[in-house]
C-alpha cells in the first residue's frame, strides 16, 4: 500500500508589520524626550592631605573647614578659628539644618578669600547622605540673576572631606 503525499500549492503569507511601526514611532521620541530631562551631577572630591611637614603645617592653618552634624553648621577659618555657628531650624519633623544661612556664610567668605577654591567637609558619623550632598552643593556654588538670566556662580569647587568625629 503506497501513500501518495499530494503538495499543495501555499502561498506565503505576508508579514503585517503596520502596529509594530506604529508603536516605534511613537515610542521612540518618547524615549528621546524623557532623556532630555534626566540629569546625573557628580561631585569631584579630593581626600584631605595626610602628610606631615613644615611647609603643609602653614597650608593646613589656612584652610577652610566646616563641621556639619545635625544639630547644625561650624565653620572654621584658619584652622581652629571660628567663623559662625549655624544651629539647625526646630520643626515639628525634628532639626532641619539651615543651608540658607550657611550659603550667606558662605558667600561673604568669598568675598574676603576671593583666591580660595578649596574647602574641607567634615561630617559626623550620625549625619545622613542627603545633608551631605546639600552640604557640597551649598559651598559649591549659587545661583544668581545676571542680565536677566540664572547663571551659577563659583564659591569653593574644589571639596574635601574628612570624618568629624
């Protein structure tokens, strides 16, 4: 008993792609627009110098230093010398620290170290991430109005930092 296999003649079926494209023109200047509003800042912090000697023991007694902690601000110049205590705001939610104020502090001091760019961070351990990234945006720089357009203004870019406690 033979079996006779009989081939049909099929046609191909032709892809429909049309929904797909439909849905890549959409998505794609989606994607593009939601790029343009995504922005990563990067601090770029150097370490405190850790060698001893005569001629960095003048440099360190020239530094700009602030403490922060949560219960507020110190900042320091030279070395051991106070400039202004900032305490933190009492709110219902507990301390906020006070960035107003320390971007005042700041801002005077560079009027008066015009040539300074560097600035020495130290934190306590109990401090939170975020109070330290505002820290160092805060002495960073600030924004002002300069013919009628919002620039950012340099005060002490180059930021170190050191433990507190």
């Amino acid at each position: 008993m033979s079996f006779k296999i009989k081939h049909r003649d099929i046609d191909d079926a032709e892809l429909d792609i049309t929904s797909f494209m439909n849905l890549m023109i959409v998505l794609v200047p989606v994607l593009l627009l939601s790029l343009t509003f995504t922005q990563i800042r990067v601090h770029d912090i150097h370490l405190p110098d850790l060698t001893g000697g005569d001629g960095n023991s003048q440099n360190s007694q020239s530094k700009l230093e602030i403490v922060v902690s949560n219960d507020g601000f110190k900042v320091y110049y030279p070395s051991q010398n106070l400039v202004k205590e900032i305490p933190a705001i009492e709110r219902v939610e507990g301390k906020v620290l006070d960035f107003i104020v320390l971007g005042q502090v700041m801002r005077e001091l560079k009027l008066q170290l015009s040539d300074k760019k560097d600035v020495l961070i130290m934190s306590s351990g109990s401090l939170n991430y975020q109070s330290l990234v505002s820290t160092m945006d805060t002495v960073k720089s600030y924004k002002a109005v300069v013919a009628a357009s919002l620039v950012e203004v340099e005060l002490f870019p180059e930021i170190s930092l050191g433990d507190a406690s």
